[in-house]
C-alpha cells in the first residue's frame, strides 16, 4: 500500500529562539524523506514573514519567543496562511498553556522530549488534519475518566448542536470559527461551550476536546 505522503514531501518551517534547537530539528528531521525543511525564524515577526512567504504544511512553534509568544505567532500564521497547520512544540508542561494553543488555533501541543519517531508521526498526523495534544494534558483526563467521571458517559448527554460545536472545538477552531462555520453568533458558541463544560465536568477546553476524541475512537 502506498503512504499517503509517498508523492508528497511535507513542507515544514521551524519558529524557535534557540538556533541549537532549530539545528537539532533540522537533523532530526531532515533525516526523513517525506519531511523537507523550507525555512526557520527565531521571532515572532519573522515566523510570520516566513510562513506567509513559503505557505509550509506545518509550522513547528515554539511558545517563547523574544519578541511575543507563540500563541501571538500562531493567530498571524494562521490568518495569513490558514491552510498551514501549526503544531506547537515546547519545553513547558502546563495545561493551561494547552488551552491558550487551542484558542490560538493551534492544531497541537507536544513536549520537546518526545522522541523522534514520535514528532514525526505527531507532523504527518497534523498535516492529514487530525488534533494532537500534550500527551500529560490525555492521560489526565483519561485518567478522570478510568475513575468513573461522569465524562466518560457524558458526550450521549450532549444534544445534536452541542456535539456539532465540540467536533469543531476539538478540531482546533476558536470560537469564532466555529460561530462562522455553524452560522451562529459568538456569544451562542460560547454559550454551547459553557454547557458542554458542566455536563463533561471539565473546564477546559483542551480537556473536552481529549474527551470528545477518545468518545470517538
């Protein structure tokens, strides 16, 4: 069977302060031949310069930047090369930086000592349009759920519209996309996510959509 990417090397850009990172992940990556690195950039201006520019696949980016945060970067990218995934790869383990990418548009979230094989994987998964989140962030809230959280059974409880705006959520959209995309105002997105957040017993975003991708597995 053919891989998807066989005819098709995927185009990405490093945005890292740290050049010793950015050659780390020049060699690391370089070294697969369905990856073709095409750029990189240290700042926040420069990252956005270079993805709208080279229009990549997927942006590696990094959170601190000297000259604002990847979450900054990330919002530039995206609304001037909305096509481009962007996958955030840090040093910082905290879930509530996970919820900031995801209001950020990001469409993942990984630590920087994943190895390898795995941040390769991590890239394709993300250009073939999947979602993929800090795995500490999945384990938490997996763990809640084995503990017998209401969560686990909760996404039945959910009506038709509150599934419709967790799927988008969950596929990385701020909730003005997801307004846009159901032809709602913002103020009514929210207000489906404040719903869906007390009948999952979470309070996070970055936890709902885990839950909403394992209910789908």
């Amino acid at each position: 069977m053919k891989s998807v990417f066989e005819n098709h090397r995927l185009r990405i850009a490093l945005v890292d302060d740290s050049e010793v990172v950015r050659l780390g992940l020049r060699a690391l990556l370089g070294a697969d031949r369905s990856l073709e690195i095409v750029g990189e950039a240290g700042t926040v201006a420069a990252g956005v310069e270079l993805v709208a520019r080279l229009t990549p696949d997927v942006v590696l980016l990094d959170i601190r930047l000297p000259d604002g945060t990847g979450f900054d970067a990330c919002r530039q990218i995206l609304q001037r090369s909305p096509a481009t995934r962007v996958l955030i790869l840090t040093s910082v383990a905290d879930d509530t930086l996970v919820d900031d990418a995801i209001r950020a548009g990001a469409h993942g979230y990984l630590l920087k000592e994943i190895d390898g094989r795995g941040l390769v994987q991590a890239i394709r998964d993300v250009a073939a349009g999947k979602s993929i989140l800090d795995p500490a962030v999945t384990a938490r809230v997996m763990q809640f759920m084995k503990s017998g959280g209401p969560a686990a059974d909760a996404i039945a409880l959910l009506s038709p519209q509150e599934k419709r705006v967790l799927a988008h959520i969950a596929e990385g959209c701020t909730n003005k996309e997801v307004a846009v995309r159901l032809n709602l105002s913002e103020k009514t997105v929210k207000n489906y996510l404040s719903t869906v957040f007390e009948k999952l017993h979470v309070s996070r975003r970055a936890e709902a959509a885990v839950i909403y991708a394992q209910q789908k597995k």
